[in-house]
C-alpha cells in the first residue's frame, strides 16, 4: 500500500450543527464551538422536524403543523443567540423530513465539511436492527461526521492526542489523513492503532512487527510540531474492544475511524458500522467517522 501523501491544513469553513435540543445535543455544542474557532468556521445550527414530530420539540401553545414549525424556529433562534455562542459566526437551518434525506441535501446545498452532534448512545441489537438519529446522519452524510457519545465529559476541549485504528486489510488512507492532518494542525501526539484477533500468543511478536511496520510506511518522516513522530500500537482483541481499551490506557482527545457500508448482510461485530456505534457509544472522547 502507497504511503500518504504530504497534506495541507484542513479546511473547516461549515460545520453542521443537527440538534434536536436535547441533554445530548447541548453537550455537543462546545466541540463544535472549539472547532470553529480553531479553523474559523461557520456553523449551521440545524433542526429537523420529523414525519412524526419528538415530544421534546412539541410545547402547550403548539396545536398544529405551523405552531411546531413556529416552535421550532424561535428554539433555534434562541440556540444561535445564546451567550456561550460568542464571536462563532451561526446561522440557523430548519426542515422537515426524514433525517436520512434532509441532512444529507443540507451538507450538499451549504457545502459542509464536518457534522457536529451528540448522541445518547443506545446499545445493543435493537440499536444495529432500528438506528438511532445519531447513527442515521453518520451512515448518510458523505463529509466527516464528529460524534460525542454519552460518555464524553469534558468540556475544555484540547487536541493534544490523536487515536487513529486502522484496518490493514481495507484502505484507511482517508482516515489516516485526517487524523495526521489534525494532529500537525494542533501539535498533537498521533497513535496509530491496528486489532488483530486470533493470533497466537508464540506468533504475536512476529505480526506485531510486520505490522507496526506496515502503519509505519504509511505515514513515512511524519512529525507534528511539536517534533514527535507518529507511535504504532498492534492489540490482539477485536476491533471495537481493541480501540476501546486503548482509549481507556491512552486517554486521546480525539478518536479518528474510517467507515465503510458492509460488504455482507448480518450484524457480527466486526463490519465497520456496529464497530463505529459501539465505540461512540463507550468511548469518554468525541469518535470522528471519516466515509472510506
């Protein structure tokens, strides 16, 4: 597999805000706050009525379909002009549909390069069999999307360590070079991470080896400012538990994850999706899910 190619500095000028005014999507909002003030973006602070409007946007003065639609556009224009806002260029977008349609016709029209949002998580298989809205806008839009899961707590938000797992066997050339374009925008340690399972423990150090060496020819002379190069991480579990215990050992501030439609119907653990909502739903830092 080639090595990346050097690359320049990410380019955030729209971030997509999907709220729905929820705990969940309230937390979110200082990551996107952080972003836009890092890359001196603009962000669209977006809202979708659905087919079946959610109780959270419904109040007692809302009798019918222009009251929701009222409702809903003096909510967000009190999100935009709320204090915490500051100087971040806002503008507010308002629709009604499916999410699986509407978010993706709004990155399209307003030329987003990342969606922003939170999510509360739900597990098991009844989250792989039906989806949650967070898991709709990530399998639909075709920019990144950044997920801050229930579990993430902090809000002074500082890059400083980049986790970035990739599969070997697939092409994590789009995730690899965002996470390493991240890490030397905000001169942040990068770890680049691969999960192998099954491997005996008599031939783990050889296939560490060959592939630790394998990540490292994909990002060949790298060094963020502050000097340090990239670290190369092999973990014998399966993906989702690998990525997740090195989070925990590691504590990153970012985890960067190519994803990709499954290739084959089912929902065993190791296709790209359930590993993406299983990671957002227990990581303790914001999951960036890049379309390979």
């Amino acid at each position: 597999m080639a090595a990346l190619p050097q690359v320049a500095r990410i380019s955030l000028k729209d971030i997509l805000f999907p709220t729905d005014f929820s705990p969940a999507s309230e937390a979110a909002l200082p990551f996107a706050l952080t972003l836009a003030r890092i890359y001196q973006s603009r962000i669209h602070v977006a809202h979708v009525i659905l087919p079946e409007p959610h109780p959270r946007v419904l109040s007692a003065r809302m009798g019918g379909a222009d009251n929701i639609w009222d409702g809903a556009n003096e909510r967000l224009d009190e999100f935009t002009h709320s204090p915490v806002i500051g100087n971040v260029h806002c503008t507010s977008l308002l629709a009604s549909g499916d999410l699986a349609n509407v978010i993706p016709a709004m990155i399209r029209e307003h030329d987003v390069d990342m969606v922003v949002m939170g999510s509360r998580g739900r597990r098991g298989v009844s989250r792989v069999m039906l989806g949650s809205a967070a898991e709709t806008i990530y399998r639909s839009a075709s920019c990144p999307v950044l997920t801050i899961g229930p579990r993430v707590r902090k809000t002074e938000w500082k890059l400083q360590t980049i986790l970035c797992p990739v599969d070997l066997e697939g092409d994590p050339k789009s995730a690899l070079e965002y996470a390493r374009c991240l890490a030397q925008d905000n001169a942040a340690e990068l770890i680049v991470m691969s999960a192998v399972a099954i491997v005996p423990w008599q031939h783990r150090g050889e296939v560490e080896k060959e592939y630790c060496e394998r990540m490292r020819k994909l990002l060949p002379e790298v060094q963020v400012e502050t000097g340090r190069g990239p670290q190369f991480l092999v973990r014998w579990e399966p993906a989702a538990e690998a990525i997740l215990a090195c989070a925990q050992l590691r504590e990153p501030d970012l985890i960067v994850m190519g994803v990709r439609k499954a290739r084959a119907a089912g929902f065993s653990s190791h296709l790209p999706w359930p590993v993406a909502s299983e990671v957002v739903s227990w990581a303790s830092c914001p999951v960036l899910t890049v379309r390979i």
